[in-house]
C-alpha cells in the first residue's frame, strides 16, 4: 500500500481535518483552520526527526516519566477502554485486533485474552524490544502507513498516539482500508475543546510541541473521522485512574526524591487503593467503518 505522494506536501498548506486553509490560531505558535477550527503546529518533522524523537530518551524523559513504573495504572485504564468496545462489539472474542503505537505492548498483553489474535506496530525500536521480550505480544517496529496487514481486522486502537503523528488523517484513512466493513476504530487524544483545555489556554498539559504536532477537539476528531468512513458510535471524556501506589512514588521519590517516605507509606493498606482523576479533557472515541467492502482501488 503506498503513501499518496503529492498529499505530503499540500497538507502543509491546508487542514487535514476539512482541506480549509490554515492561519494563525489564538494560541501562540500554533495554526489554527479558518473553516473547522482545527488546531495544529506548522512544524516540519521528518521521518528521521521522529525517529530521533522516538528513541529511548522519549519513554524515560519528561512525558512519560517512568512510563514502565507506570505499568499497572496503565492496565487499569486499557481495562475500562476493553470494556467499551466490549459493549459496542458484541462478538468481540472473536475480534483480530491491530494497535497503532503500542509502545511497551502493556495495551497487547491486557487485551490477549478479551479478543482472538492482537498484534502492533511502534516507530520505536527500543519499545518495541520490550513489548516482544518482557510482555511476549505481538509487536513490530515500523511505519503503520509503508505496513501491510495483509487481511483486514475487526479492530484498531491507537491510544494517545494521534497527536504525535505527522498526518493523522493518512493513518485514519488506511485504518479505515484495514478494517472490516462494521469494525472499530478506537482513539484517545486530549479534546482541546474541553473545559480545561480552554481555561488554561496555552498551558495546557497537552500542548508541547514538537511530541504533540495536533490537537483535536470532538468536534475535529468527528469531522475527519467521518470523512474517513467512520461513524462515531462512542465518545467520552473517561479521565485516568491511578493506583495511590504510583501517585505516591511519583511524590515522593521522582519529585521529592525521599525513597525513604515511600518505603514507609507502602506498608499502608491503603496502598492498593485506586484514585480516578477526572479534568475531562481527555476524550476517547470509537468510529464505526461504513459501507460496503473496499474494492481496494483506494480513494
Ligand atoms: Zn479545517
């Protein structure tokens, strides 16, 4: 399946979203579509620039700060997405299930049992050695858009990895040619619609550019989505669930830098307790592909 060559360079004139034209947005440095309102950078990655950005550092730097530590509160929340898609995939134990991003391959392992076969693709190599090795799934390094699936699956996630793509709407338009007709397409991304993301403007949690080049709001995400194929059949604002365990050592010993503290705190019952925080600005979203099979030709 190959790329669409002269599509490359017109997005970076025009959105992604709608084809309108791009200006300044009102946050500094990002744009903004004139027509849908559709957020985004102007940065010009390369394919080796990310690839850069990608490597080892990113899972142990700044963003996901021990993003292994991470591990069980991670499964927590891929536990309440299954669930999801359980409802809204009736058959789903039968499901063959493909993830975009898989990073670590924690997603894989929790999801083995709830469905037939599931397998993914990472752009990093060192994640992606993890995910084979420690959590034994079905994980290869790669580019989603130059991977051949070979035959079409009931389902695709991509769980917090739309708004660190270079183009979004390429990745949603082979997913919708990797589906069956009637499958899933299942996305988490920060909804820069939200409430908070409006109150905080240009602090947002979630605008850092040059990991995050795209900032969808529900009414963006739909809109391309749709274009795409897809129908929406799922959206919710699910907010992240931690177990006290991981808040706590984050405090104490990443910040504070006070093992000490934790060991003692871990001797509480308390420990084990799970804590949901909610800012609603996180949103998850399911599209359902329309239509009749693809006769292949693409679009
Ligand atoms: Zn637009």
């Amino acid at each position: 399946m190959a790329h669409d060559g002269p599509e490359d360079h017109a997005s970076q004139l025009s959105c992604i979203v709608c084809m309108g034209r791009l200006g300044a947005a009102h946050l500094p440095g990002l744009m903004s579509c004139l027509e849908c309102g559709f957020i985004t950078t102007d940065l010009k990655l390369s394919d080796e620039d990310l690839k850069r950005l990608y490597g080892r550092d990113y899972f142990h730097g700044q963003e996901y700060l021990d993003y292994t530590a991470e591990a069980e509160s991670l499964k927590l929340n891929f536990q309440r997405r299954i669930a999801v898609l359980r409802q809204l995939a009736p058959d789903f134990q039968a499901a063959e299930l493909f993830e975009i991003g898989c990073a670590y391959g924690y997603f894989l392992q929790v999801v083995v049992p709830y469905v037939k076969v599931a397998s993914g693709i990472d752009i990093s190599a060192d994640a992606v050695r993890k995910a084979v090795a420690e959590q034994q799934t079905d994980a290869r390094e790669g580019d989603y858009l130059a991977f051949d699936l070979k035959r079409p699956v009931d389902c695709i996630t991509m769980w917090d990895t739309i708004e660190h793509l270079r183009r979004p709407d390429l990745f949603i338009g082979k997913a919708a040619k990797d589906l069956k007709p009637g499958g899933l397409l299942a996305i988490t991304t920060g909804d820069i619609g939200s409430l908070n993301a409006r109150l905080r403007g240009k602090s947002w949690r979630m605008i850092h550019p040059p990991t995050h080049l795209h900032y969808f709001s529900a009414s963006t995400l739909k809109r391309l989505l749709e274009r795409q194929g897809f129908d929406v059949v799922h959206l919710s604002h699910p907010g992240n669930s931690r177990k006290l365990r991981s808040v706590l050592y984050f405090i104490s010993v990443l910040k504070a830098n006070r093992p000490a503290i934790y060991n003692t705190l871990q001797r509480l019952p308390l420990f084990d307790l799970s804590l949901t925080a909610n800012l609603f600005d996180i949103m998850y979203v399911v599209g359902r592909k329309r239509g009749a099979i693809p006769d292949g030709t693409g679009a």
